[in-house]
C-alpha cells in the first residue's frame, strides 16, 4: 500500500506461480523487482522442469492480504535480496559461465532469450537475459550499472574446490584481502 500512498509509478505486475511480483525503476532507470515467494511446496514442477510463467497479478488479493495498519518505516531489516537480472551478450558462454563453471542448477530456460540458475533448488538467484540485445555490449563506464555482485559458499572447501573448477575452465582467479 506504501507504493500506492507515494504514488510510485509500477512498471509491471506480474504472478510467477512461484513468486508475485511488482516492477518498478529506480532514479537511475534500473529495473527493480519487489516480490514474494510462495512457499516451495507449492512451486509448479512441469517434466522435472520448474514451471515458472509471466501471468497477470491478482493485485486485488494482494492489497487485500496486506492487513497491516503500521505506518511505512523503511524495508523490513529481515528482508532478502533474493535474486539479480544480468544483460547478458551472449547466453550461451553466460550459462557456461554460472552452470559449467560455477555449478549452479539451471532452473529454467527460455530459448535464446534468458536462463534462470541458481543454487539450493532456488527458483533463481540470476537471471540472465538478452534482452538488451545479442551481443549488446556493456554499459559505458560513465553508466550508473552493476560493477559487481558477491557469491557466499558455505566454506573454505566449497571456495577452495569451486576456484579450482574455475581455474581448469581458464578462468583467472585472485584472492583478494577478505577473502
């Protein structure tokens, strides 16, 4: 109800069957996902596949879920990011990249457009799409954009193994000091 009460303009709205979703930019033009999950259980697995869609939300139900009668204070300290869209160039070497290298699971494919992985049965923690186009070409220097984004592995031998994985796909690996 906050977005509603500020007049925040939605970009778009969406039910994931694993998620509901609201869309919305950020100053810079960023696109930003608000969303909540379903619990796991209910996630809709087609063919051993997981059956994410883009259908229309109930955006009724959801304002109606929202009971709440507390004034806004901010987000929620306990909230998660839960996942990152990457343009990417080339889908193919991304999913190379994250799946082959990385050894996180594919959890969805749409065609040639975007790939959907994670780790932990996730619906996903990366998007990675060419939406901005095939073989687009990173955003200018100048650009307010994604310089970075961290991985947290459970220990020292996942990191240990997973740099080695790295390293053997010709990947070039350095430790940086809090690593």
């Amino acid at each position: 109800n906050h977005l509603l009460e500020t007049q925040t303009p939605i970009d778009g709205a969406s039910d994931h069957r694993v998620s509901e979703a609201l869309y919305l930019s950020d100053p810079d033009g960023h696109g930003i996902e608000i969303y909540r999950d379903r619990p796991r259980r209910e996630w809709p697995f087609v063919k051993g596949s997981l059956g994410m869609t883009t259908d229309p939300l109930d955006a009724r139900g959801l304002m109606a879920a929202d009971r709440s009668k507390t004034p806004w204070e901010g987000i929620d300290p306990a909230t998660v990011m839960g996942h990152v869209h990457l343009h990417v160039a080339d889908l193919a070497a991304a999913e190379h990249f994250y799946v082959d290298l990385l050894g996180m699971d594919l959890m969805q494919h749409f065609g040639g457009q975007a790939g959907f992985v994670s780790a932990g049965g996730y619906h996903h923690h990366l998007g990675l799409n060419t939406w901005a186009g095939v073989g687009a070409p990173p955003s200018p220097a100048d650009a307010a954009r994604l310089l970075s984004f961290e991985l947290i592995v459970p220990d020292a031998a996942n990191l240990g193994a997973l740099v080695e994985q790295l390293r053997a796909g010709g990947v070039a690996v350095s430790a940086t000091e809090d690593a």
